[in-house]
C-alpha cells in the first residue's frame, strides 16, 4: 500500500513546544511504565480479577457497533466504558490535563495524528507499547510517527486518511454537468487548478457553493506539502513560506467567487449542509464516510471519486495510546492491542469507513472487495487503497504544527466563515500569532 516514493520520518522532534501544554505538564513527574505485554484475542492483560477500562475517542472509530461488547464477551472480568468527543481537539485537551494531573482520564486515549508531535514531546507520560509480536502490524511510516529516537512506541495506530472527492450526484446532474463517477473525476481533474475550475463552473450555472469551506480544502492542500509551517529541524516558516502564502490567497480568491458554503467544520450547520445541497463537494479520507452518512442518512445520492487533486492526500488517522498514570496499564495495553489487531480493524472499516492502517488488513478481500451500499455501491475498497497508493508526500508535523495549523484556519475562517476580515489583515493576524510562538 506504500508508495515507494513516500518520504518518512522518524524521531524529527524539535525541542521546543507549545507553550500551554509545556507549562501544564511541567509539574506532572514521570510515570514508569514496563514492556507491553504480547496479547491474544481474548487475553485481558496481566489480571483476572475484575476491572473496568475507560476508553476516550471522538468522532468515529466503529468501536460502538459491537467492538467493545465483543471485548467483554472474550473478557468478562472486564468492563469499557466508551467515552467520544464531538472533536479530536476536545479530546486532545481532556488528555493534556489528564496528564498535566498525573490522574484521571482514560486508561486508552485516542490522538489525532495532527496533535500526535505535541503529546510526543511527552512519551514519558505514556506507557511503552512496544513488542516484537507487533513489530510488522504496521505500515512503516504510521509506527514511525509514534515511535521516540531511543524507540519507544508510544501509540498503536488505527486508520489512515487516503483522500478521494465525496460528491452529491443530484447537484451536479441539476446543473447539467457529470454526475458518474468517473465522469465526476475527469471533470475535477488531476489539480488543484483543476478543482477549482471545475467548482467556478458548478457556482456559475447554480450560484451555489462547491466545497463546505475554504478551511476544509486548506487541510487537503496543507497536507500535499512537505514543509508547510516548519523545517525538519522544527525552525518556523510559516510566515515566509511562499507556498503557503499562495495557498492562503488562491483559497480566499475562490471564495469572493462563491465556490465556499463558508461553514465551520463540525458545527451544526455543517453537520445540517450534508442533507440541505448546502455544498455539492467535500474532501473524503476515509473516516468520513461515516460522518458523511450519519448526518445524511437518508440522501441516497452521495458518491466519492477514485481521484484526489494534487494526486493524493492523507488526511488524518490515529492512535490509542496509554498514560502512564493510569490504574490498570497492562489490562489497557491489552485492549488497545485488541482494537488495532487486524482482525478489529477491518470491523471497523466495515462499520464506519474508518480505513486501516495495518498491513495485513490492507490485503484482506474484506477491505480490497469492499463496496458502500450508502455511496451508490462504490468500491470503497480500492478507491481507498489506490488513493493511498497514490501519497508521495509526507510532511513533518513537528510540536508546533498544530498551533499554527490552528492560526491558518482561524486567519481562513476570519475571511471565509465568519467574514469579520479581508484577506490581508487576516494574514497579518496570522503573521502576528504565529510570531508569538517565539
């Protein structure tokens, strides 16, 4: 599934951090943390007596429909309790005091690969989940991101995020344009320049927007970049990168032409535009297929391009991590083992389109014949694959990426959601806090 072009890195972690979370973990000592104990289907951990694991995720993992009843069948001295946030930030901020108070929490936490630099600076407040059992598990370059310089592995990876364009069939025959499939992708075409030519089109014969946000294409656009807000060394570019400069500019431009419905990902009005027509486009990893149904369930006419602008885009996937801190390590380790054992995965690619990121899962008739019967049968499968085949560009995320990946889309939504800006002096802003980063 790896693009042999694929750049990696591993252990590139500047030394400096965000501020906030540096001061709140400052005063939170080390926990020690030993090996992680290889695991079965049904192996709990290193107890029988009964426990019960709390386990925090956001957004859709497919662990509701069964995944963790499953678990207490094989275990039943233990009990999960599943908690989800609305949003990998909310989570990512309930983890951050967790650790900053060396207890609570959850005994599994789930992190988003943009936040994963940031906690990483922390792997001494997460138990190590290393094991030669589970040394090939893995695509490289997913292990890699959780993986410390001396080697510890401090997350398990779930999904990934391959790109294709998800696309309302109804609002495009209306206008009079492709409607198909793969009609739908030759239209697009292969580029950015392509996608938004193709979207001035649809505005003008509908006066309808394109896309949900200039913010939402940022992250496809953003993750095409190798270096988009820092040097592998963790040195700040953001201010002076001209291919970021561009990228802000040609966003904006494109929203004074109407492609932008101007929505705030996740919001309520976001969540409503799926159903409404309120935008005929949005990018699709595959975790959001699942959003995509659950706020549409019954629109019938939603499909997804096996094509990607720029040629492909990883957008997103994740990791359950344990704290250090917690109450029942191993029992905890053994359930994150349990979640992202191939077996689990391909489950929760069944369940909620969330697409796996283990190797042996990849090869699996499951996934490579897999079809959406709620996007008109695609072969979700291999579009997936293809589209994760196609990703040649990995880009360093050091500790300050999610800062200043939060500025750009604030500087964005200012202009384009909100319209409280223009252009220029939303950059400014932008300059100005990505300046007080130091």
């Amino acid at each position: 599934m790896q693009s042999s072009t694929r750049r990696t890195r591993k252990g590139l972690m500047a030394t400096a951090g965000i501020a906030t979370l540096a001061l709140t973990l400052a005063a939170c000592g080390s926990s020690a943390d030993g090996d992680a104990s290889s695991t079965d289907g049904g192996d709990s951990g290193s107890s029988d007596e009964p426990v019960t694991l709390t386990i925090s995720t956001f957004n859709e993992f497919g662990y509701d429909d069964g995944l963790l009843d499953e678990y207490m069948e094989l275990n039943p001295n233990v009990t999960v309790e599943h908690t989800k946030a609305d949003t990998s930030q909310a989570a990512g901020d309930a983890l951050r005091n967790a650790l900053g108070a060396g207890s609570g929490g959850s005994d599994v936490a789930a992190i988003e690969g943009d936040q994963f630099a940031l906690f990483m600076q922390y792997a001494d407040k997460f138990a190590d989940l290393s094991d030669p059992e589970l040394a090939d598990r893995w695509l490289s370059w997913k292990t890699d991101q959780a993986t410390t310089p001396d080697g510890k592995l401090i997350g398990y990876g779930t999904d990934i995020g391959p790109e294709g364009i998800c696309f309302r069939s109804d609002l495009l025959e209306e206008a009079g344009l492709p409607s198909d499939r793969e009609g739908v992708a030759e239209w697009m075409g292969d580029t950015w320049e392509d996608y938004f030519k193709a979207g001035e089109e649809y505005t003008e014969k509908t006066g309808k927007p394109f896309y949900d946000s200039a913010g939402a294409i940022r992250q496809g656009m953003i993750n095409q970049m190798e270096n988009a807000y820092e040097e592998d060394d963790g040195t700040i570019i953001a201010t002076e990168n001209p291919e970021l400069k561009e990228m802000y500019d040609t966003l904006l431009e494109e929203s004074d032409k109407g492609l932008s419905a101007g929505l705030s990902q996740w919001s309520q009005d976001w969540n409503e535009a799926f159903k409404t027509g309120g935008f005929a486009t949005t990018l699709c990893p595959g975790w959001m297929l699942g959003i995509v149904e659950g706020n549409a369930p019954d629109v019938t006419t939603w499909d997804i391009t096996n094509s990607f602008p720029g040629g492909g885009g990883n957008w997103g996937g994740s990791f359950l991590t344990v704290p250090a801190h917690g109450e029942h390590v191993e029992e905890a380790k053994a359930l994150a083992n349990w979640l992202t054992a191939p077996e689990q995965q391909i489950k929760a690619f069944e369940s909620k389109g969330t697409f796996p990121s283990q190797v042996e899962a990849l090869s699996d008739p499951a996934i490579t014949d897999a079809v959406n019967p709620y996007f008109n049968d695609a072969p979700i499968g291999q579009i997936l694959a293809d589209r994760a085949d196609a990703v040649t560009v990995s880009p360093f995320k050091g500790p300050n990426y999610q800062a200043i990946n939060d500025f750009m889309a604030d500087a964005l939504g200012r202009v384009d959601v909100d319209k409280v800006d223009d252009a220029e002096s939303s950059w400014t802003k932008f300059v100005n806090d990505v300046n007080g980063l130091g």
